[in-house]
C-alpha cells in the first residue's frame, strides 16, 4: 500500500507569472492577501513548520519530503507542464532529477489545462492554451522517457506511472497515447503505465481510451450546486444561510454532503485508485467567487482516509496506491503541510489512518 500526495510545484517566481501577475508572484500572493468573508472563516491561513516555502531551494524541497515521510506519505505526484514543448513552473522538478535530491519517490501528472486568469480551468482570458499535436507528443514523450528512468519514480507492475488530468482534452487521443508508449519504450525500455485523471468524467472506465488505469480525483467541485454561476442567488443565498454564511455570491457545501455526493457517483469498475482531499476553499483566488468546503476536521478527514483505503487494499498489491489530493494547494484550501490554525492535525490523522489508528482528537460530528 503506497499513499501518493499530490504536489504543487508553484512557489517560486517565473517569468511568466511577472508577466501576468506582477513582479514576484507566486501562490504565495494570493495566500498572503486573503481575508476571512463569513465568521468562521479560517483566512488567511499562514504556513507554519515549513514557513513560506521557496521551492528554489534544495533545503525547502528536502524538508518537505522529509516531514511527509515521517507522517506515512511514500511520494509525491508533481504537476507537470508542457505547452507545445513549453514547461512552466519546471525548477523543482529538474533541480529534483538533475541532484537527486531529496531521495524521495515521485510520479508525475501532466496538467494539460490551458491557463487562464479564472483559475477554474477555463478558456476566459488566456493566458496560455494548452495545443496538441503529434509531433509535439513524440517531443513530450522524449522528455519524459528521462524522467521515468531515475530510480526515485513510481512504479506499477515495473512500469513508470504517468497521469493526465485532463485526458478527453487531448484529439486522437488513442493514437496520441501509442505515441507515448512507442516513444517511451524506445527511449527508456519500459511502456508507461498511463493513468487517466477523472476530474470532468466521474466514473468512467479510461481502458476503453487507451490508457491503463484511472485516478477518481476528490473533489468534484461540478457536484457544488451552482458552482459554474458567479452572480448572486436568492436559493444561494438561502442555502449558504443555513451553513452559517451570509453571500449569495459565495458557493458553498458542507464537507459530509460533499462527500456523499462524491461517493454516489463512484465509478462502477475497479480499475481506478481512489483518492482523498483534505478540504477546499479557493477564495484567496477568486475572493466571492469562490468555493468553499465548510465543516472540514482533522476526524472527517480520517474518516474519509479509511473508506478510500478499504478501497485501494481490494486492489492486487502492486496496484495499491492512494492519492491525498494535496500536499500543498494553499491557494485552494487543500493542504497537509501545517499551518498556525491546525498544525500538524492533517498529517497526524492521514498517518493514523494509513496505520490503522483512530482519529487523534474528537470524532466527526
């Protein structure tokens, strides 16, 4: 059984975000000028153990491998991405492969979303479109094949494990996924084992498109009513009431019903890794906008653990991963690394799960 965090290597600035955001940025701006919008609201959150991590230097990186592997963590999954031979927020990753260091397993998962300044996915206000061919594929695949022969990368049944977020995205997308596996198997002696992300499609079985496995990604924020419509509701306005929340703006849910909605559209096969996420709130992103989990808990958190873990243990043992959706989307609300509100309460739950201890603390209400 390996538990696989899922990591966001944007904490560092580049050129690009200059261009875009200003001198400096990085996830960290938008974290720092959050504010709380309803009483209760655990903004802005500030990073505690870790501090404001620079992904720039090798001392950040190390500690941060090293607090997740003393909490049960066995790798992370890094988002990766490549814009038509384009890589942005690439630092960490190829520090990582060029030292080394830290000597931590790791995967990778493409986040072939365009950028933009929604910051949902979107195609409004481009920043930079994600375009695909199939020259640019034999190219990504080239680079690729480097990255899957160090000896820190994750495997399955031998073979390197390579996610796509968003896979109905890609044209041709079986011929586009023999091109990785011909590539690959020419360049490093191994056929990739080909992970589709179900972020927009809950439930379906990827075999049939060509890849081996899928990852049912947590959380569907499309099960978030209204979750689509920025302008203010009455009915919102009504519902958000009754979670303590005055905005009719604000798109809100309980973290229990959230979760009983993820789970009544599990998908129907067992050819897919289960997945976790700690909680979520994208407000020091999009302010009003924005999506927020309420109720989340360390206990609810470890409840949750153990039902995805009952699932991925059903699983041949080779194929047992989970992934913790995530280690560090501050911006997003989602986060093990500590912060001066919780601690290390998130952490200490996901280990006590993965070793199959109760929740520290009180149960889930």
């Amino acid at each position: 059984m390996r538990s696989i965090a899922i990591h966001l290597p944007q904490f560092h600035p580049i050129p690009e975000n200059d261009a875009w955001w200003g001198k400096g940025f990085t996830e960290w701006t938008n974290v720092a000028k959050a504010r709380p919008l309803f009483r209760g609201h655990r903004q802005p959150r500030v990073p505690a153990d870790l501090g404001y991590v620079d992904l720039r230097l090798p001392e950040a990186r190390e500690a941060q491998a090293s607090l997740a592997r003393s909490h049960g963590i066995d790798g992370f999954c890094y988002y990766h991405y490549w814009f038509e031979g384009q890589r942005l927020i690439e630092r960490p990753v190829d520090e990582m492969l060029a030292s080394g260091r830290p000597d931590f397993p790791f995967m990778l998962c493409w986040a072939n979303e365009t950028w933009s300044r929604r910051w949902l996915g979107e195609d409004r206000e481009v920043l930079l479109r994600q375009t695909y061919s199939m020259a640019d594929h034999e190219r990504h695949a080239r680079w690729l094949a480097g990255a899957f022969v160090d000896p820190r990368y994750i495997r399955v049944h031998g073979r390197p494990v390579f996610l796509v977020y968003r896979p109905l995205d890609i044209p041709d997308l079986p011929d586009a996924l023999g091109v990785y596996r011909r590539v690959v198997q020419q360049e490093a002696g191994c056929d990739p084992f080909l992970v589709a992300v179900d972020s927009r499609e809950s439930g379906r079985d990827f075999r049939a498109d060509g890849f081996d496995y899928t990852m049912n990604f947590r959380p569907q924020l499309g099960l978030v009513p209204g979750v689509t419509d920025d302008g203010f509701q009455w009915r919102r306005w009504w519902r958000n009431r009754r979670l303590g929340i005055g905005s009719g703006r604000l798109k809100a849910i309980d973290y229990a019903e959230f979760l009983r909605r993820m789970e009544g559209i599990a998908p129907g096969h067992a050819h897919y890794f289960p997945s976790v996420f700690v909680g979520w709130d994208n407000t020091p992103r999009r302010g009003e906008r924005g999506v927020v989990v309420v109720g989340e808990s360390p206990a609810r958190f470890h409840a949750q653990v153990v039902r995805a873990l009952e699932i991925a243990r059903s699983r041949p043992a080779e194929e047992q991963l989970l992934f913790v959706n995530a280690w560090n989307e501050w911006a997003e609300g989602n986060h093990l690394e500590p912060d001066t509100g919780q601690g290390r309460a998130y952490l200490e739950a996901l280990h006590a799960a993965l070793q199959g201890r109760p929740a520290p603390g009180p149960a889930p209400a």
